[in-house]
C-alpha cells in the first residue's frame, strides 16, 4: 500500500485550512452583529447631547438649561439630578418644565430650554434647598428617550 503524494496531502490541508478559516470567519461575523444590535448599544451609539448652558438665580429659585441635541435620536422626557459633593437631589420629567415631550420631541441639532424650581422638591427646607443650589457643584442631564446616556457638566452660573 501506498501513501498519498505529497501534492495530494498538501491540497487537502490547504482545503482543510481554507474550510476552518471561512468556519470561523463566519461564526466571528456573525457573533459581532448579534453583539451590537441590541437596542440599548444602538441606542447609546445614536445618542447625544449636549449642555450649552446652566444657569441658577437666587432670587427667583429657578435652574434654566440650555441643552442641544447632537445625536439622531430624537430626545424626551428630560430629567435633572443636581450634586453638591455630599447630597443629590433628583428631579424627575414631570417636575422639570419642558416644550418637549414623547409625541413632539427634539430633533438633531435643536435646542430647548429646561426650567426648575428648586423649591419644587424640598427635601431639605427651603433655606437648605437655595443653600444647596449655592453649593451644587455638578448638574447632570438624563432622558426617557435613551436612559444609557446623560449630558453632564460642572459649569453652572450662579446669580446671587
């Protein structure tokens, strides 16, 4: 009995190679896409936004945000959380006034003003509360639309 030629054995383990390297390529591919569809990756990918400005006023009690949206998702339902290094205070959509809302939302490249009163959720007092927005140090921006994404920045004007 004779062995397989060396031409013979060199094309089968080539094919072999091939058929393994198209096997995995496949399986990879396929993986990847399964991977990254999820509606909360596209989600967060398509999402962003930005805010341009925060300001507080002492005497009115009232937090005015300037936010735009830079992402293609179309953003709702906006939500503030204000932290001051020690306390967070919350405010859910309902207690921020808002022109957007589920059935009108901000398009890409649109911006809207958002308007709180820190008097509206007294957790502290209302002296405590006016203190606390003295001190509050970081304003983050959350939506109903993508919760995996906020808008956050450290820069709030403050009118005494």
């Amino acid at each position: 009995m004779r062995g397989l030629s060396p031409i013979v054995g060199v094309v089968l383990m080539v094919g072999l190679a091939v058929t393994v390297s198209i096997l995995v390529t496949v399986w990879i591919t396929n993986w990847v896409v399964f991977q990254t569809s999820s509606p909360e990756l596209t989600c967060a990918l398509q999402t962003s936004y930005v805010i341009d400005s925060a300001r507080w006023d002492n005497e009115t009690n009232e937090l005015l945000i300037q936010v735009t949206n830079k992402g293609k998702t179309p953003l709702y339902g906006f939500g503030v959380v204000l932290l001051n290094g020690t306390h967070v205070m919350q405010f859910d959509p309902t207690q921020v006034w808002q022109p957007v809302n589920f059935s009108h939302r901000l398009e890409r490249e649109e911006t809207v003003y958002l308007k709180l009163n820190s008097s509206s959720r007294s957790i502290l007092g209302e002296n405590l509360t006016r203190e606390f927005m003295l001190t509050a140090s970081q304003l983050k921006v959350t939506n109903e639309a993508c919760r995996a994404v906020t808008a956050e920045t450290d820069s709030i004007e403050k009118i005494i």
